[in-house]
C-alpha cells in the first residue's frame, strides 16, 4: 500500500501534541474539574497554585491541564518522566526552584507516571513541597493512596479524570480535521462509519486515538481516505497494538499467566518483555504474580507465594528499569515450580457449600467464651487443646453439626506429598483416597 507522500514525513511533532489546547476554554472532557465555579478555573480565575495529583486513565487530558495551568499562572514549568527520571533530575529542578522563589516567580514540576517514581525518589521531593520551592503537579494511572507516599499525598489535592465519552472524542477529532496544520489541508478524509470505529476503539484515550489517526493518515492511497481497511491495519501496528486498557493487553497478561502455569519459563520471559516493553505497570504483573503463587502453585511449594510478595515489594521500592530482573527472577522461579490449584479448588468448593446452606450454629466447644457469662453458657466447654496431646493433635469435630467434608485435596507434587501423607495419617477416613 502506498503511503501519501510528504505529508506525514514533515518534521513535526506528533498530532496529539499539535492540537493540544492552550486554555481550559479549548479543553473538552472533565467537566467536573473545569466548568466555571469547579475547582481548576477556580483556581486560575484566582492566581492559586497549589500541588495537584491529577489520577486517571491514559489520554484523558493531566499533562495538557498541568500546561494549561502553568501558562495561564505564568509560572516556570519543568516537565519529568518517573520511568526515565531519577533523584539527580530531580535536584537540578529543585535548584532551579529555588532560585526562581528568590526572584518571586513560582516554579511548577509536572511529573508523568508518577506512580513509578521509588520512595526514595518520592522523599527527594518532599521537603521542596513543604518550603514551597516547587509546586508539583503529579499525573498517575493508579491509585495514588497506594502509590505515593502519604506525606506527599497529605500535601496534595487529589483530582480525578474520568475516560472521555463517545461525543467528547467526536469533538476532538472534529477539531483536529479542522486545525492541524496536516488534516486541515482536506487531503485526508474520514467517513462517518470509519470515525465511529476509530471512536469506539479509543476506549475514553484521546491521545490513542489522534496516534490512530496519524498512523492511518500515513497509510493511505492518492485518494486520502482513510477506509475500514487502512483503520484496522493501523489498530493492529505494533506501535498501536500494546494499550494497557484495550484487549491486547488482557491477552498479554493471560499469555504470560498461562506460561508460567504451563510450567515454561522461556515462554513467560517472553510475554513479560513484551508486556514491559509496551509500558505495562510492573506492580500490576507482580500482582498477578501472587495470584498465581497461590491459586496454581499453592502448597506444592509454599516459597513460591513468598518469593512472589517479596518481588512485589522490591519491584515497588526499585522501579524500572531494575524491576524487569526482580520480575524475570520472580516469573522464572514460578513457572519451574510443581504446580497445584489444590488451595483454590477448596475455597470454591467451601464457598459453594457456605452459599448453598444457611449460616451453621457454631458447636458450643468451638465457640468463645471471654466473659462469665458466656462460659456459663459452656461456651469452650469440652475442648480439646492439640498441644496437651501427642503429636500436638487430638481427634476432634471443627464442623457444624453434620459430616465433615473434604473440601481440600493436595496432590502428590511438590512439598503437597509429605501434606498428603501427614493427612492421611490425621484423618484417614476423609484422605483414605
């Protein structure tokens, strides 16, 4: 397929970038935070700046409001990225603060991903918040209660992006059409079918979908339309196919998920590089990961959950780039792991039968009895306590009323052999089998 020729072989920045709006009166989206008398214009209709974590999903406008702040408060604005950043970018900003505050002149940090940045990292900034030497302007995709420290957090205002409607990405589009320096010449055109599809497939992204269209823009034939076909091809780029909230991203981490269950640790490795080398959250593949130590592994090998929480940790505390290792080291002791879903099959199981029956009666020698009352009642009357007995165990009934039932059954993989053979010999009659 022929490309059009020169138009998108200028050097100019992305499109997304060259139709961002300049004020809030340009802005589309986020009308709780910028529709007259709402917090943002507030604030600029009254010169204040304070510090801001703006948390939402991706392209839905935190850099474009940290710029549009800074412009409209006249105030010095340094732009860093947590993944490519460190402490030593982070001091330079610092000083720069510092000497603007001696000229009166207020000086804005806008960190991207802000999640990514350590507790180190975070620590560096704080003291530079509480003096006023900088206000910063923090953008994240995550939680920020769990994602930034909590005297950081404490010194700032959280405000919430909402993922852009149908008819708020029509006007951008619309726009873009009508004021980039390249779509506004009317040599590429979309009809009404093919912006709906492009629309739908942006998932609430602006940004994703002004990239789609510059993609597709740079496909298309003498005729500039841009057609189904052309679309489709451009969704499928490598360079479009990783988005952290589309399909392809569930497939990635159902891939990787189904690697390491399959006990091949080549193919996890894999899947983790691409998943990272598309941008994905390295906490978000940790977790998973202490899923899977659970619910396929379990007690075939007990040190699989722990090693999976202790990589969750270091991969929060280190970051990228280092945390691909912690997570290689992580995937890789997983997948060559026995495998056992025997701890996931029992809590289904004994969900299904709590669900399936009303709430038990507690047997009187099972129940509490902290107060006289309650052991006039003979709660705990006739308990056996296992440690007054051989082995540290005594035959006992901890059901209701009613057989007992097995609702865990540990395989012969892994340490689950020696649990096995220890509970055949606790109670043979339910682990005769």
């Amino acid at each position: 397929m022929s490309a059009t020729p020169s138009l998108f072989n200028q050097h100019l920045p992305p499109l997304a970038d060259r139709v961002r709006p300049q004020s809030l009166s340009g802005f589309i989206g986020q009308s709780h935070l910028i529709d007259p008398e709402k917090i943002l214009s507030k604030l600029l209709e009254k010169d204040q700046l304070f510090s801001l974590l703006f948390w939402g999903p991706p392209g839905t406008g935190k850099t474009t409001l940290a710029r549009i702040i800074a412009n409209s408060l006249n105030a010095e604005i340094h732009e860093l990225s947590a993944v490519s950043s460190g402490v030593k970018d982070l001091r330079k900003v610092i000083e720069k603060g510092k000497a603007n505050r001696d000229l009166g002149h207020p000086t804005i940090l806008f960190i991207d991903e802000i999640h990514r940045f350590s507790k180190s990292q975070q620590d560096a900034l704080l003291h530079a918040v509480e003096e006023g030497v900088i206000t910063l302007i923090g953008a994240t995709t995550e939680n920020p209660s769990f994602e930034v420290i909590s005297p950081l957090l404490s010194r700032c205002r959280v405000l919430t992006l909402k993922h852009l409607d149908e008819n708020q990405l029509s006007m951008v589009l619309d726009r873009a059409f009508k004021e980039d320096i390249v779509l506004s010449k009317g040599k590429i055109q979309l009809d009404d079918d093919v912006s709906l599809t492009l629309i739908k497939s942006a998932g609430g992204d602006a940004r994703k979908m002004l990239n789609t269209v510059e993609l597709a823009a740079s496909l298309v034939g003498n005729d500039g339309m841009i057609s189904s076909e052309i679309l489709n091809e451009a969704l499928q780029s490598k360079t479009q196919l990783y988005d952290k909230s589309g399909d392809y991203h569930y497939d990635a981490i159902s891939a990787f998920i189904k690697s390491v269950r399959g006990s091949d640790p080549d193919a996890a490795v894999y899947w983790l590089a691409l998943m990272l080398d598309g941008g994905e959250k390295p906490e978000f593949i940790a977790r998973r990961l202490i899923i899977l130590a659970s619910e396929d592994i379990g007690n075939a090998d007990p040190r699989g959950l722990t090693i999976a929480t202790s990589g969750f940790q270091a991969v929060h505390m280190i970051g990228m780039p280092e945390a691909a290792i912690v997570l290689s080291q992580v995937t890789t002791y997983l997948a060559s792991a026995p495998k056992s879903n025997a701890s996931y099959r029992a809590i289904n199981s004994a969900t299904e039968k709590v669900k399936s029956e009303n709430s038990p009666s507690v047997p009187i020698h099972l129940r509490n009895a902290p107060t006289g009352l309650t052991k006039s009642l003979d709660h705990g009357k006739d308990y056996q306590y296992p440690h007054n007995h051989p082995d540290h165990f005594v035959s006992e009934n901890y059901f209701p009323e009613g057989n007992p039932e097995t609702f865990y059954h540990p395989t012969e993989l892994g340490y689950e052999e020696y649990i096995r053979g220890r509970l055949k010999k606790l109670w043979p009659k339910r682990y005769s089998n």
